[in-house]
C-alpha cells in the first residue's frame, strides 16, 4: 500500500524526474540533430589522449539552453598491462534547460598552439522542446 502510494505521488508531482530521458553521443554522430527535450541529459563521449598534449574543448551557442554538469570526466582505455600515454574517452553531461536551437562544438587542439585550426572538430545542432 506505501509503495503505491508513493509512487503515484511520484508520477503526479514529480514528471519532469520520472519523463527526462538520456541520450547518449560521440563522434560516430556528429553532425546529426539532436532532439532534445526540456530536463533531458545528454552525454557526449569523445576519444582522446591527453598525453599527445591535445584536448577537447566545448562551446554551445547559445549558452542558456544547455547546462553543463559537473566537470569533463575522463576515463583510460582499459588495457591488460599499465601503458605509459594510453589514451581514453572524455566525458561531458549536459542537462536540457531552455527550449529552443543550439549549437554544440567540440574542437581538439592544444591550447598552447594559438591560431591553428583544430585537428578534429564535432558538433551538433541542438533542438530542445516543452
């Protein structure tokens, strides 16, 4: 009885927790528009090694629309050995805040290099609705 109780309290009171779905990107679907809607997450994973002194860097315009969550996580390759310069995935999430269009860039570089184009660029046109 307190279980059903609380969960039609849930589903009457609490939609935007109980409706917000996940999507879940990387570089295999860049360019593809991204339908979002308000409450939504969003994750992009991207390959990467920081050891080769390049990074990923974000943008997204307008900013308002997207909320970055947390900081960029990063995680190695899983390897059977330690290995010196492995490189792995970094993590971003995002949550859907406002509706309207974005656009989400993704450009890896290395910092320190000012006024070179970067040497992979992603990014997807953002739709976020209700």
């Amino acid at each position: 009885m307190k279980t059903s109780l609380i969960l039609g309290f849930l589903v009457l009171f609490l939609p935007g927790i109980a409706l917000a779905n996940c999507l879940n990107v990387g570089e295999g679907e860049s360019g593809k528009d991204l339908v979002l809607r308000r409450g939504d997450l969003l994750t992009v994973t991207l390959p990467a090694n920081p050891s080769t002194g390049y990074s990923w860097n974000v943008a997204c315009t307008p900013r308002d629309l997207l909320k970055q969550l947390g900081a960029v996580r990063r995680e190695e390759a899983r390897h059977r050995h330690v290995m010196v310069g492995v490189g792995g995935v970094q993590i971003w999430n995002f949550r859907a805040i406002e509706r309207g269009k974005a656009n989400l860039v993704f450009s890896y570089s290395r910092p320190w290099e000012h006024g070179v184009a970067p040497v992979r660029l992603i990014q997807w046109p953002v739709t976020i609705s209700r």
